[in-house]
C-alpha cells in the first residue's frame, strides 16, 4: 500500500512539474535513445552475457519451439542478398578487428556496476520513442508505466542510472518503436536489408528508424555531429562490454550465420508487432 500511495505521488508530481513532457508539449522530444543508430549491426546480434541484458531480437530464443508454428513463423523476401552477405561480412569483421578489442579493454577497466549504470542511463533516454509510440499503438497502460519509469528514474534513480521503477516499484519498460507501430496499422516488412554499421532491418524497419531519430534527444541537442557519434560510439562500446562472447557462440553454431541472423530477426520483429 505505502508503495502504491508514493507511486501515486510521484504521477502527480511529475504533471505538475514537467506538463511540457506531455504530447504536444515543448519537452515531446526532450529524451531518447541516441542519434546514430546502434552498433556496426553486432551489438544487436548478441545474446546476453555477463549480468547484461540481450539487444533486441534474442531477448527471446529465435531457436524456441515458439517460432515452429506456422502463424508465428514467417519469411522475408531478400532480393539484396548478394549486396546484404557483403555488409553482412563487413559488419563481421568490424566486430571482430574492432569493436571486441576496443569492449574488451573498457571492460577491464570499468566494473560491471558501473557499465550497467550507464546503460541504463541510455535507456532512460529512449522514453519518448517508447512513449510516444505506446500512445499511437493505443497502449495506453504502456505510456503510462514509461512516463512513470522516466520520472522515477530521472529522479530516485539518479537521472536514470538506476532503474528505481523496477527494482522498488516493478514497473517494467514497455519496448515500442516507430517500427512496430507501423506493423500494428498492417504494414508489411518489405524485404530484408542487412545495413554496413546498422546491422539486420528491413524496409519496414527503415522506415520506424527514420521516424524515431525525430524522438531522440541528441537529434534537438545542440551537439556537433561528431560529438553525436562519439556519444553513440561509446554506447556501443559499453553495450557490447555487457554482451561480449555470444556473439561468437551463436555464430560459430549456425551452418549458415547469415540465414540465421536474417530470420531471427525477422521472427522476433514480427513477435514485437503482435505483442
């Protein structure tokens, strides 16, 4: 009851002080996830390690009798692959010669606590994408837990490097982007494209990124766009840090690692729309 009464307290507050943060208001785009969208296309083909949470499409196994049934499992056209297997290489090998060595020597100096800080920080700052598209998907209830998680973390939680809304309230993040709302409304994926830097999407997903980039908040900051690749570089790097070694392990177990991390996308996107 006391949790309820101080969770209560905290929604009202947080009208009060910040109603800009509301839709229409000065603040719509005051937050978000970064400007340069994620790593060379790797940190997003990694399971989770080392107390780190997994990127996108492995927070579920893409290899679960979940995806056998026939209304889960779906295909993607792919008339790029020739042109997608060279990035795909490419995005490979800037993984190995660079990103890992650069992740390993950050993690040897940084502890794990202070890593996930800082990626919780960075999650924090994707609450107007996940906000603003829980609203035009109709998830009310979701816009509602993100605006609480936001205020609640940005305060208790020390601007965001403690997720306070989950640990002591168990409000959960809902995860929605442009893409999925673009699903919901009956879009189709398109084709496959694998992206140099970017890593797997699609046309459907191209499109959602392009319309997030609006929500992010070093899109309005007032940043050089080296200093804006720089704070995505680092990131990168500090995701990767938490993640590092399941790469190598889900790619060296696939006969084919490029088919494989095609339709584990493309399944876990199409899971993302229905949710």
């Amino acid at each position: 009851m006391g949790k309820k009464i101080i969770r209560t307290l905290l929604f009202i507050s947080c009208l009060v002080l910040f109603p800009g943060l509301l839709p229409g208001g000065a603040s719509d785009r005051a937050a978000a996830q970064d400007t340069i969208p994620d790593s060379p296309g790797l940190e997003q083909h990694t399971p989770a390690n080392e107390g780190g949470e997994p990127p996108d499409y492995f927070e579920r196994d893409p290899f679960d009798d979940e995806y056998d049934s026939e209304e889960d499992h779906i295909t993607i056209s792919d008339p790029l692959e020739p042109v997608n297997r060279a990035f795909f290489v490419f995005n490979d090998r800037l993984y190995f010669w660079l990103l890992r060595p650069v992740a390993r020597g950050y993690s040897a100096v940084a502890p794990a606590s202070v890593r996930k800080g800082i990626k919780n920080f960075f999650s924090n700052l994707g609450f107007p994408i996940r906000f603003v598209n829980c609203l035009l998907q109709a998830k009310f209830t979701g816009a509602g837990c993100e605006f609480e998680r936001f205020f609640i973390n940005s305060t208790l939680g020390v601007a965001g490097f403690i997720d306070m809304a989950d640990r002591e309230f168990g409000v959960t993040a809902f995860d929605e982007d442009f893409g999925q709302t673009l699903g919901l409304y009956g879009l189709g994926h398109g084709f496959y494209i694998n992206w140099p830097f970017l890593g797997p999407s699609s046309a459907l997903d191209t499109v959602g990124l392009a319309g997030d980039y609006f929500l992010e908040p070093t899109y309005h900051a007032d940043m050089e766009l080296g200093e804006k690749a720089a704070l995505k570089g680092f990131k990168t790097i500090n995701g990767t840090s938490l993640i590092l070694g399941d790469y190598e392990t889900l790619k060296n177990s696939a006969l084919d690692p490029y088919v494989a991390f095609r339709d584990a996308y493309i399944q876990y996107r199409q899971v993302k729309i229905k949710e």
